[in-house]
C-alpha cells in the first residue's frame, strides 16, 4: 500500500490522502472578492482528489495585498463568495483551507502578466509596509513605511479578524503566510529588519511579530482545528534567516499551538542564488519535522507520484503540497493513485465514473 494514500489526522479534522493543494495567487479578484475562477479553480482540485485544497494568499487588509487584484478577507463581504468554494470542496471529500497573508514591501505591485512592478500612486498603487525602509529591489523599488509599535498590534488585529472570518467561510484548515518575502518573513530576517526595538536585532525580537500573531489568531481559531504556517527555511543568502533559526522557530511556534509547518524557502531577497531541482526544499520538512517534532508540510518540484510517495514513505514530511504539477492537471491524484495502484483511494464523482 502506498504511504501518499494514507489518512492523515490532526486535531479533528482527517485529511482522506496526503496530497494537498498549494496556495496559489490567481490574482483575479476585483476589491478582494472571490469569483466564478475560484470557484473553479479550487473545487476542480477536490474533485480531482486532493486531500486538502488551500486557497491562494488572502490578505488581511487592503494594503497587504500583493497586487489589486488579491483575494482578501477584510470585511465581511468576502465571506460569503468563499464560503461557495469551502462548501463545493467539503462536498467532494477534500479539506478546505485557507492561507492568510500580508505582502509587507512586496505589496502594491502589478499583476504578473502586466509585468509585475511596483504600481505608481496614481496607477493604482499604493505605499506598503514593512519592519524596516528597505525596498525589495529590483522591479520592486518602493521604499515601504517602518511600522511603528501601534501599526503592529493593528496588523496582528487584523489577521485574528481574518481568522474569525476563515472560519465563518467555513474552512477547516488555517495557514499564516510568513514566507516569500512578505510581511512576517520581513520580520524574520536581518537582511530586511534593521530595527532597533524589541521587534528587530536578536533573534528573539525578530521573531516576536510572528509569535505575537500567532498567538492572536490561535485565541480566536478553534483549537479543535490545524493552525499552520508556512515558512522560507532560508534566504539562500550569507547573513540571512536560515534553517538553524527555521528549527528554533518551529519549535516556539508548536508551544504556541501551531499543528504543522509548511516549509518552503527563498524570495526576501532579490538576488538570492537557489539551487532548484526536484524535491530541493524537501530536507528542510525533514530537518524540521524530525528535530522541531513538529508535522511538516514538503513543497517545491514535487511532480512524480513515486517521489511524492517516497517523501512520506521515508518520513521527510507529512504531507505533501503540489502547485504547479496541479495547475497543469486537477486531476493529478486520481492519477497518481493509478499510478501506485490505488485507484479506489479516489473514486470519481459520479458524472465522470464512466470515463475516470
């Protein structure tokens, strides 16, 4: 029997496999609000079967999107056009989640395929935000507005706001983005917080923008139900966050009631060099999960169904979370099940049972 069709249980909710759907930017909502695309997008990756399907980076704020074009959960407007995506994904057997996020100096940028550069004020951009004045680089010059102590609490306000809201959506699983760049990782690492507070310096401050908001969302997030986080293990650059402080950090995180890690890596520096090839990002699921003792999530060029089973086989990780192999085939569990002769591990909806 293969490993990547195994249940998989934390607190109350059981994922039916070991496959999820990674958070992917869509940048295709108008004002925050969740449309007929991913509706779509989302709930042909349930009936596809996956385990866990989590919707793309929401931001907690206006000002925290990446792009105007975002998904966001900032007012209770945004809750009912998502709750038609978890309500489809529960009804074909898959676990919704949600990631909540803020793009810090990443934000007020343009679409990818309008080039994706920082937007001017009177092109629809805005000023972002950041733990320090340090503009990304790149295309991404804005120089963001350093977060006073008041702004902080405001924004650790507004993802425990979120997270009330995620769940009257109707999600089950809840991911903070602290990874890629954007606002919490920017807290994380030195070469973007240059603080002289208790938020920047020591690792102790650098981490206590994540921490504190952690602990907000988990007061508000039912403990019956996964709080995760994703995290960059590493800048990929000298000087930078790395997987020692990664180890560490997952280990304050589980005292605080965090239930897994999503580990990924890279993007809080411009010209990061990252060796990327399959599997590349999986030793730092494994590096964490094994001494953090904390479940762990595996995400980066995982495309074969005999190396995401493998994966879970060894131990690297607990779950396995596809992006670009399931946005060229929704149906990539069903076919993957074929592939390790599991075929009744996903059975196929009723409409398609003829053909699956």
């Amino acid at each position: 029997m293969s490993h990547l069709f195994s249940p998989l249980t934390i607190k109350a909710i059981t994922l039916r496999n070991r496959i999820g759907v990674s958070p992917m930017c869509q940048y295709s909502s108008e004002e925050g609000m969740a449309s007929d695309w991913h509706l779509v997008h989302l709930g042909s990756r349930a009936v596809g079967g996956a385990g866990l399907v989590i919707a793309e980076a929401t931001a907690v704020s206006p000002e925290g999107r990446i792009t105007p074009g975002d998904a966001g959960i900032w007012s209770d407007g945004h809750v009912e056009p998502l709750a038609r995506s978890t309500r489809f994904i529960k009804q074909h057997g898959a676990v919704p989640g949600i990631q909540l996020a803020h793009a810090g100096r990443k934000a007020s940028a343009a679409r990818p395929w309008d080039g994706g550069a920082h937007l001017a004020d009177d092109a629809g951009g805005w000023t972002p935000v950041a733990p320090s004045p340090i503009a990304f680089g790149g295309e991404l010059t804005k120089v963001p507005h350093a977060l006073t102590k008041l702004e902080i609490a405001r924004v650790q306000s507004d993802f425990a706001t979120a997270a009330r809201r995620s769940l009257a959506a109707g999600y089950e699983w809840l991911e903070l983005h602290a990874a890629h760049g954007y606002l919490a990782h920017e807290f994380l690492s030195p070469l973007s917080n240059h603080r002289a507070d208790d938020y920047g310096g020591s690792f102790e401050n650098r981490i206590r923008f994540l921490l504190e908001t952690t602990r907000a969302v988990r007061k508000v997030w039912p403990e019956s139900l996964p709080l995760t986080v994703r995290i960059s293990c590493t800048d990929w650059t000298e000087g930078g966050w790395d997987l020692d402080q990664s180890v560490e950090l997952a280990q304050r995180l589980k005292t605080e009631g965090v239930d897994l890690i999503d580990c990924s890596s890279g993007a809080n520096v411009a010209n990061a060099r990252i060796p990327v090839g399959p599997g590349y990002q999986v030793p730092f699921a494994e590096r964490i999960r094994r001494e953090a003792e904390i479940a762990t999530a595996a995400v980066g060029l995982i495309t074969e169904p005999e190396q995401a089973d493998g994966i879970i086989r060894s131990g690297q990780a607990d779950v396995v979370l596809l992006a670009r192999a399931l946005l060229r085939d929704p149906y990539w569990p069903a076919h993957a099940a074929r592939t390790l002769n599991e075929t009744a591990a996903v059975p196929p909806p009723r409409q398609y049972a003829r053909a699956w």
